[in-house]
C-alpha cells in the first residue's frame, strides 16, 4: 500500500508542473498591448534577465568553491557523505529554477494583465493570478520531483545491509536534507542581492521622484522607475520563489529525517518507511487541493475589490479545509500508527499559519487601528512616524510568538501520545506541522505572487499613458496584491521558525552519523550513562554533549545567534542605504543635466540606474551572505556542537521575533501612507503625507529586504550546521 | 582572618557613605547664581520632586501588592522564605533612596555648574563631577551596606544545625537575593517612568521649538524647556542611581549565591564562607579605590576639552588598574583556595567593560567614521538617515556581544580550573567577572550623573541668559558629559548581561531550596540516575527538569523571553510617542494662543507641559512594568521550571543585543546631529541638519528609555523568577 501511496508523490510534482506549463502558454497568447507597452514590458524584462544572469555567476561561483569545499571533506577526509556535493549543486540548480521560472512569467505577464485591465477587471485578474500560479505550482512541482528523484536513487544507490536495519533511511533522509543546503544558499543570495536591488531602486525612485520632483509612482519621467519596476521581478518574485522552494523542501526533508529517526532502532522498517513518506504524501495532497483552489478563484463581471479579496480568499481558505480532510484520509490510508494524532499536528500548522496571517493583517492593514495611528502620528512630524512605526512593529510579534509558541508545544505534545518524554515523536509532530503549514503553498505562493505582477502592470499603465479607468483597475488589482503580500509573509516567517525547529532536531541527527564515521560505538554521557549509538534518542545526545542551559558553551553559542541576526540585519539594511545613496545621486544628476526630462521632452536613462542597482546589489549581497555560511563552522570550530545548537537555538528565537517586526514594521509604514494618500489626515501632499512617506521609505528595506533575508538565514544556518555537523564533530577548541 | 576582612565591607560603605556627605556639603556652600538662575534652577527641582513624589506613591502601591502576595504564599503556603516580604521592601527602598539622593543633589548642582562656569570651566567641571560622585558614592555605600546587614541579620536569625552545615550560607545568600527584586522593581519604574518623562519632554520640546519654530534647544521661550530639564534629572539621575543600584547589588548577591552553592556539601565551612564574601570584599576595595580616583580628578585652569577628558579618564584608568592589583592582594590575603583564577576573572569582567565602552565611543562618536557616515547619509533625507542609523545600531552588536561570549567562556574556564565539567565554580566565575566589571562603579558612575549635571547646567546658563562665554564653556563640559554617558551606557548593559547569567544560576539554586521545602531528598533525572538533592550540581537540575534544547518547553520559553524584550521595548516606544504628541500639542497650542512668547514679550506655561510629562510617565509606565513581574510567574505556571529557565535565557540574549542596538542607534543618531552642527555637511539650519533632527529625536527613546530599560527587564526577570521559584517548582501545567 505505502510503496503504491509514494508514487502519488511524484505523480503530484508532474502534474504542477505541467499545469504551470498550460498557464504559462495560455498566459504567452494573451496581446502585450500597445507598441509602448510591448517596449516597456521589454525594458524591464531585459533588466530582470540580465540581472539574474550577472547573479547567477557570482552565486555559481560560490556553489564552485563550496562543492570544492565538500568534496574534500567528503573525499579527503572522510568527514561528510560522499553524496553531499553533488545534491547541494542540485539544490541550489532547482531553487535557482524556481526563481527564473517564475520571474521569467512574471515579466512577460505583468503587460499583458495592463492589457487586459483595458477590457476588464476581471480579465486583468484572471491573468495576473494564473501567472502568479505558474510560480506557485513550479516551486511545489520542482520540490516535490527534486525530493522523489533523490530519495529513488539513494534507495537505489545505498546497500541494504548497513549497520541495522533501521539505518538505510536515517542515512537517506540526512543526505536529502544537504540538497536543503544547496537551496537555502541559493535563495540567501537572490532573497539579499534581490532586496538589495529591489529597494535601492525603490528608495532611490521615491526619495528624488516623489518627495523632491513631487512626481507620481512609475512616473516615467523618473529615471529608476524602470528599474523599480525589474526590482520587483528580481526581488519579489525571484527572491520569493527560490526562498520557498527553499522553506518548502525544507520542512518536508526534515520531517522525513525526523520520521526516520523517530524508528531507528526498530524491527518494522515498514513503520518507518511510512513516518518518511507520510510529509511527502501530505505535500502531494496539498499540491493537488491547491490546484483545485486556483480553479476555484473566479469573480463576476465588474467585481467590487471587496469581492476580487474574497475570491481569491475563497481559493486558499478552500484548499485548506479539503486539505484537512485529506490528510486525516491519506494518513488513514497509509496506516500510520498515530495517524490521528499526526493529522491533528497538520491542523495545528495551519491553524498557526492563519493566526500569523490575520495577525499580519491587524497590524499591518490601514482597514484597522494601529496602522491608522500610525498615520495620525504623522501630524507630529515624520520622527513620531518612525517611533510609533518601530513601536507597532515591536508589539505586533506577541501573537506570532504566543502561536508559534502554542504550535510548538501542541504539536509536540500530541505528536507524542501526550507524553513529552516521547521526543522524537514529539519533534516530528513539529515537523508536521511546518508541513501542514507549507502544504497548500501552491495556491498561497500563487496569491503571493500575482501581488508584483500587479504592481509592474500598474507601472506599465502609468508609463504607457493608458489613462484614469485602466489605471484604476491595476491600482485595484495592486492594493489587493499588497493585502496578500502581507499574509504570505507572516507565513514565511511562522513556516520558517518551525522548519527552522525540525532542522535542528535534523542536525542532532547528523551528529549521530557524524559520531558513526568515526568509529564511535556507545555514547557515554557526563553523568556516566552508556547507550548503543544506533539507539540513542535526542535527549541521550543532548546529554552526551551537555546541551543543558548551564553549559557556558551553549550560552555563549546563543548570544551568538541573537547577534548573528541583527548583525545579518544590519548588514542588509547598510547595504540598501548605500545602493540607495547611489542611486539617489545619479537621478539627481539625470534631473540636473538632462533638461528635457521634467517636461518630458527628453527620455531619462534608465539603463544607467538599473545598472546601478545591479552593481550595488551584486557587490553588497556577497559579504553577509558568506557571513551565514562560515558563523555556524566558525561556532563550531570554537565551541563545538553545544556552540551549535546554541547558535541555532539563539539564532532561530530573536531572528523570528526580529523578521516579524521589521515586516510588521514596513508593511504598516506602507499602508499608513497609502491611508494618508486616501484622503486622511490631510491627503496627498500635506505635511502628513510627506511624514508618512518618509516612514515607508525607512519600512521599504524592513519588510522587502532585511526581514525576509532573515527566513533563510535562519534556515541556512541550520542547514550549514548539518552538513558540516562531520567537521564539528571530528574538532573543536574548546 | 576572614573574619576580620569581612568588616571591611560595611567598613567601605559607610565611608563611601561619609564622603557623599562632604561632597554634597562642599557643593551646597557655593553660590547658586543669579536670581535667574536660581528661579528656573527651583523650577526644574520643584518639577523633579514633584515627579518623584507621584512616582514613589504609585511603586509604593505596587509595592503593596507584591508584599501582600508574597506574604500569601510565605506564611499560606510555604512557598516561600518568611523573610521574603520584608527583604523585598528594603531592596526597594535603597534603590528609591539612592535615585532620589542622587537627584537632590543634581538638581541642587547644576545652577552652581553654571555659576561656577562664569568663573572658570575647571570649577565647573569640578562641581558637577563631584556632585556626580555624590551619586556613585551614595548607590555603592548604601548597595553594601543593605548587603552588610543582612548577612549580619540573617546569620544571627537563622539556625547553624539545618539540615546540613553548608546550607545555612545557601540559604542566607538564596535570601539577600530577594532584596534585589526589590530593588529592580523600584529600577524598572524609576527607567520607564523617568525614561518615558524625559523623552516625551525633549522630544516635544525639539519636534515644535528646534524644527518648527526654529529656536535653539534650552531656549526660554520654548514651553517644554523646564520639563526637558526635569527629565534629564528624573530619567538620566535618579532613574540611572536606581538602576545601577540594583546592577551592584545584584551581581555581588547572585555571586555570593554562587560561592556558597560552589561548596554545597562540603565540610570546609571556611571555605564556602570565604567564597561568599570574595565578591563583597572585591566591591569594599573597589569603593577605596573608586575614592582614590574620584581625588585624582583634577585637571590645569584654562584647560581644553581633550585635557577634560582625559582627567577624568585617568580618574576611571587608575581604579581600574588598583582594583586589578588590589584583587590579587585581598583574595590572596582572604587564602581562596583558587585565588589565581579567581582574581583572573576579575580581569576578564574589567576587561570586557572596557572593550563594551571602547565599542560604544568608536560607533557612537563623531570623531570616527560610522557616525561621520551617518551624518553625511542625511545629504538624501531623514529617511537614508534612519535606514543608516538602524543599520550603525546592528552592527555594533557584533563587537559587545564577542566581548561577553569571551568574558563567559573565558571567567567560567578559568575559575573551574579550565574543566568545563566543574560547573559551579565555573558560574561563581562568571559571576566573580560580573562584580570585577562593576567594583569601580563608585568613579564610573560619578563620570556617568555628571552628564545630565552638566546637560543641565547648560540649559541654566541658556535660559538665565548667561553669554556666549559661559555657554560655551557649559557646552564644553555637556560635550565631555555625553562621551562618559554612552561609555556608561555600554558599561551598565554588559554587566546587565553577566549579572544577568549569575542569576540565571541563581535560580537553579532556588529550586533546590524549593524542592526541598516541599520535602524532595533526591534528585532523579529523566535518564534514571539518583543523587541526594543537597549534594546535585547545576546539571543535575538541568537534567532533573530536562533543560536541553530538545525540551519544547524551555524552546518555548526561549521564544516567549525573545518575544518579550522586544513587546517591552515597543510598549515603552509607543508610551514615548504617546506622551511626545500630547507634548507637541500642548507646546504647539501655547505657540498659537500665547502670542508674545516666541517675541519673548511673555513667558511660556512651564507647568503645564511639567504636568504633562508626569501624567504620561505615571500613566504609561505602568503596563510595560506589570508585564515584565507578570511575565516569569506566567510562563512557570504554564511550562515550569524548564519554560522559566528558557524565558530567562531568551529574554537574556536577544535583549541583550536589542539593548545594544537601541543605545548605539541612539547615541550615534545624537551625535551625528551635532557633527552637522559643528559644520559639517552644511550645518545648523541645513538640509542635512534637518534631517539628522529627525534621527536625533528618533533615537532619543531608543537609547534613554527603551535602550536602558532592557537591562532592568533581563534582571527584573531573573529576579522575579528566583523569588517565585517555590510556586514554579509547586505547580505548572505542563
């Protein structure tokens, strides 16, 4: 029954990719409009392209000198599995495809959505959302098919007769978790080198353009719309793609290695191999239901925004209650011991899940209160803006925390049959949950990023001249994109911080391999106790290494980690001011020396800023990008694996509060603008607005740049500890 | 011997204690200056008191509730020590006692600061540091004298032939350390409520009189000049005395805690009794030298500003250097059986100081490149410049954060001898470092309340209309006052962050106390092994209660702890803002309807905008207070002993470095104004200069009241904690 189940998994990842591919053709048929539009679609489309190209060799280089990296250690010293480098690369090759696939869609999409917001509304919707699923369905399809390919040829590859029986899987599911690390490397530098670029031109565009030219939005006037507009595409479409693909593959290899773990040692290899594949199952399902929820979103005619909110809504919201059903059917099915308890871990995940979203939406929706606040707080000048901003960010992470909190505790705790010594069940139940949370990302990454393709066919508007109705539309199909952004970042951030926790518990897996290769037997821990390697649970490692809170080593690893995150922040947020200043300067200087652009007469340089921005971004992404990548095997090298799972631990509590304020943060500074701008507390160019401007442009880098990097740092670290866990294993100082 | 060295402690205080007396004698003799100044100086001293006086009757109300809550659970329950309610009161007493002595005298000082200034700046600068010194003398005299009686107190109460000879001092030094519960309660309010008071002060005062009515800071017809002055005395003195009262304290308490759990079980009562009182002889001799460098503060007539410094440098230096010497001497002389190490650790605890404060001045001052560079990010705008003060304030969390991991890593190996397994004396270590940072504080604290004398003395010389000459000179001296500000600033957080770790270690402790209180003998621990609870080490709790990091109790603590530093810091941002606005209002108001102020025909309403800060402070210090006591009791009673440990560690780390950022970003905002000011990049009444106000006004919360009040919660927290052990250990629901 359960080797006929796993074949759903792979069926699954082909039929998302083949509908992507359906999307994407009836998408391409679609008219790009006039000639001005065709050239400005193009503009941009050149500007993301060669942008990912210039991206793509920095990264590769750095995928270059990494595999060179393993494959010593692999080869030469025997401290890593000699499988490590090749699925690292294959990681980092299908993360990197996610993003250019879907940014390659979204560039073609956004004219054509202008184009068709010129018929109706509802036609600019159906354009922009299915082009947006090309994304959603490429990212679940691409992992899920990356996922069985491995684990079919490690089957394969890997002897049956190994050390016990139980073993073969806990050594597939570690070494399918290194391919994790080749994706989250992947997705740090299009997440950072994307939000760098993105924001810089934002920044740029909005700081000469609106407050000192007083021009509009996508004016095209100002010389950094265009690469405004291609910032959107590399960093909110490209970035996003390779950072969930990463999140998603992610959780459904951690849980898989928790699975295996949680029956090491047992006789009935059939049990464990179902606690494996039951994430994989649960994902294919979620693929499954997520398509049915895009074919679900459909509106009337001359749909009212309140409505387009609730169609789309009415996709996702359906996905998830059949997903519910589903898997308490597909686990039933797969005869899992605990099934319910396991399907009670899915329900939890998604609840979680909602929870972080509606709460995003509270504090970041000028429909409520503190985002109308913190507009009024502009009536005393924009340094209230900023406080009151960083105070609303702040408190916005108590809800968050408390779910994220309940998730954890719940999901352990009946994961575990109610019993919290019950560990290893207990971890998988967290697992699970990241899952069950990541399980309908088709649909939610679809919603997700038809919200940049709604934006750039907003700016296509604009610079096409199209006029006040069509303007309209897209500024409707925008402002709905915003509302769905901000929700599918809660949920990055809440399914990051709990595969955040099933990757820790992945790396005390390693540890054990790790201790295996050298020729370890028994553990003996420090209050004289000896167990059989093979048998050993968590907390017997933990034991072993003294990963107690009174282990100096621990503490100092996880001052470390809460260090790591806002120096990783900081980093990010000094590297946009800089690319910013750039950019500020040159449209400055296009504005002074190019006479004719003011009036119009003359056409600014465009290519010059998206130069700009992609030089700044390239040259700033590397530093804090290798700076996640070495921090885990320097903390290791020092302190060992108590100084690891330290870093981890204090790298995953204050990065997770620390994203959710700085996105909380810049989504409400973004809307209490855009509640000024209709008409409140003084409307479009009062002192309010000026104020309010001056927030958004501070909370741009916060929610765009610095908070989502911070996601896969927080991953990356972990999956850096795990496949260098042989390294820290074999030395360390102290 | 010990003995008699033992009579060296109250022997300090009372001296220190004396000589505060003559100080502030010597300064009440000179003359307060004109009739002007000495009006507006009563002005800002009837408004402190005032202030104070509303502040002591609301903690005086709390207060109330927390000896009667206490009192339940000591004499209902026996949950707790009897001598609980009692010790807490006095705790908070001495700390109220020495914000508000500290206060008196600053506000008696700053007019003859100014007064004296007329004559020579050498004078000035010798009565405001020495008023300063009345401060840092009164808050270590009156800190070991409360130590001194109740080890005098206690050791008389409390029977010899307990349950075993070594658990009589356990049991006096768990005690005294609720005496600093009390103390950092009164801190906590002193911080948010002074720190509340004086930043919407000076924030409304600069928003409408500097930007809007463009007349310069401190000038008499601004209306919230006199409450921007009672700020600088209500949250820069008496909050300041408060807290670092209570840093004093309870670092010397929890390692004293330490030395007598290091020898739990041992027969040596002589050498558990000299461990005990290592830390407070190392504090005694610290007073000593602290005089001795308070008297070599003298500097030449004519003296420039570089001179200043550096005698008030040598002051500082020649502490340092005695108190290293004086270490080795005194714990040789007192016969410590590790002595070497021990006097080692004091090293390390000096030297980390040293490093956090040399870190702070290279991020924080103008004359080095990061805050040149925030300066000149204001050429694009207040927003660049927010952007690039956020990312100056994570940055600078690198450095301070090495330096404790060092200091951890390094006191714990060295006092255990270089065995990570001997874990008692390690954290004695730790904490042995925490006291050696903190034995100066009688001369580094005096350099610390200087400042807002001299701030304060400026606004006297400016608003009584004193010349050119004698603002310029207070200007110097308030210049002077601002470098020793963020040094102290550095200073009192990363002995927060040790201290912080001692009580950690402390609370496990108090768990011994509690489990035996409720008649437990033995430990057994989640992997079988039995020991004898009067003889279990640190990790034999960690494993009792399982704090591993694979525990999703203490993970979830350790979230909810990360959670809270930042819930607090944006709770006391939006009071800020709060409080800012209503103060804006209000002077806006005056500005509009009182039409001779701003031609200095009449005087502005200095009263009502007193009133308003009170009310804001009073009202919005309440919540965030409550939630830091509330927060440890809830989180034991939902996840027990491994939730509590892990909230402590949490809110330890990330607020730790949240800390960091907040003082750095604020103090490198500040100063970055005033290198506009100076000139550069325009200066005053430029572009730049404009939007650097901005940075300033925003960072003004950040490092006076958000900043500082992070390091009270991370100790109020511990605090808490140790005193509610009994019920934690009782009950929990999980």
């Amino acid at each position: 029954m359960e080797n006929i189940l796993f074949w759903l998994v792979p069926s699954a990842s082909i039929l998302a990719l083949l509908l992507a591919w359906y999307f994407y053709h009836q998408m391409m048929k679609e008219s790009e409009g006039t000639a001005t539009m065709q050239t400005i679609a193009s503009h941009v489309r050149k500007g993301a392209m060669s942008y990912l190209k210039q991206q793509y060799k920095i990264v590769g280089l750095v995928f270059l000198g990494l595999v060179a990296f393993f494959s010593i250690l692999a080869y030469g010293f025997n401290l890593q599995n000699s499988w490590v480098p090749i699925a690292f690369l294959t990681g980092g090759f299908f993360s990197g495809l996610s993003g250019f696939l879907g940014m390659k869609t979204a560039t073609y999409a956004s004219a054509r959505t202008a184009n068709a917001a010129r018929t109706s509304l509802n036609k600019g919707l159906r354009i922009a959302f299915r082009s947006g699923a090309v994304m959603g369905l490429v990212v679940v399809g691409l992992g899920l098919l990356d996922i069985s390919f491995w684990y079919l040829i490690l089957n394969a590859a890997i002897p049956d007769d190994i050390l016990n029986p139980s073993a073969k899987l806990c050594i597939i599911t570690t070494t399918m978790l290194t391919f994790g690390m080749g994706a989250s490397t992947q997705a740090l530098f299009a997440r950072v080198g994307g939000g760098i670029y993105t924001k810089a031109a934002d920044v740029g565009a909005d700081l000469v353009g609106k407050v000192e030219a007083g021009i509009p939005e996508d004016d095209p006037r100002n010389p950094a719309t265009i690469a405004d507009n291609v910032g959107d595409n590399v960093g909110d479409v490209a970035g996003m793609g390779a950072d969930l693909y990463e999140s998603y593959c992610g959780s459904i290899l951690a849980t898989a290695a928790l699975g295996a773990a949680a029956y090491i040692g047992t006789d009935d290899i059939t049990l464990q191999f179902k606690a494996v594949i039951a994430p994989m199952l649960i994902a294919a399902v979620g693929i499954l239901l997520s398509i049915i929820g895009i074919f679900s979103v459909r509106t009337k005619e001359n749909a009212g925004i309140k409505e387009l909110l609730r169609s789309l809504s009415f996709g996702t919201n359906l996905s998830s209650i059949l997903i519910i059903l589903a898997t308490f059917g597909i686990l039933w099915a797969l005869q899992l011991d605990n099934w319910i308890n396991i399907s009670c871990a899915v329900i939890i995940g998604l609840l979680v899940g909602v929870i972080i979203g509606r709460s995003t939406e509270y504090y970041t929706s000028q429909s409520y209160k503190p985002t109308q606040k913190l507009s009024k707080s502009g009536e005393t000048g924009p340094a209230t803006v900023i406080i009151s901003g960083i105070g609303l960010g702040m408190v916005s992470t108590t809800i968050p925390v408390l779910a994220v909190v309940a998730g954890i505790i719940l999901s352990f705790w009946i994961a575990a049959g109610f019993d919290f010594t019950n560990v290893s069940m207990g971890l998988y139940g967290i697992g699970i949950a990241a899952v069950g949370m990541l399980s309908t990302l088709g649909i939610t990454l679809a919603t997700d990023a038809y919200g940049p393709i709604a934006d750039n066919a907003g700016g296509n508007a604009e610079m096409s001249g199209l006029g006040e109705e069509v303007r309209k539309r897209t500024d409707a199909l925008d402002s709905l994109g915003n509302t769905t952004a901000a929700t599918g970042k809660g949920f990055a951030i809440g399914s990051a911080a709990l595969t955040g926790l099933a990757l820790l518990a992945s790396y005390v897996e390693e540890i054990r391999i790790g201790l295996t290769r050298m020729g370890e037997t028994v553990l003996t821990t420090s209050n004289g106790t000896i167990i059989d390697i093979h048998n050993a649970g968590f907390t017997d490692f933990m034991y072993y290494y003294d990963v107690t809170l009174m282990n100096p080593k621990v503490l100092s690893g996880m001052f470390i980690g809460a260090m790591m995150a806002f120096l990783f922040c900081g980093l990010t947020m000094n590297a946009v001011g800089r690319a910013a200043g750039h950019m500020v300067d040159e449209v400055r200087r296009q504005f002074r020396e190019i006479k004719g652009i003011l009036t119009g007469q003359q056409e600014p340089d465009y290519a010059r800023c998206v130069a700009i921005s992609t030089k700044g971004a390239q040259k700033e992404m590397v530093f804090p990008s290798l700076l996640a990548i070495i921090a885990p095997i320097f903390t290791g090298l020092v302190f060992g694996v108590p100084g690891v799972i330290g870093l981890l631990i204090g790298g995953l509590s204050s990065g997770f509060v620390l994203a959710i304020f700085m996105a909380n943060a810049g989504g409400a500074w973004d809307n209490a603008k855009k509640y000024v701008e209709e008409g409140n507390f003084g409307g479009k160019g009062s002192e309010v607005h000026h104020a309010a401007v001056v927030g958004d442009t501070v909370g741009d880098p916060f929610k765009d740049t610095a908070g989502p990097s911070l996601n896969i740092l927080i991953k990356l670290m972990s999956m850096v500890a795990i496949v260098m866990a042989g390294l820290t294993v074999a030395w360390s100082i102290f």
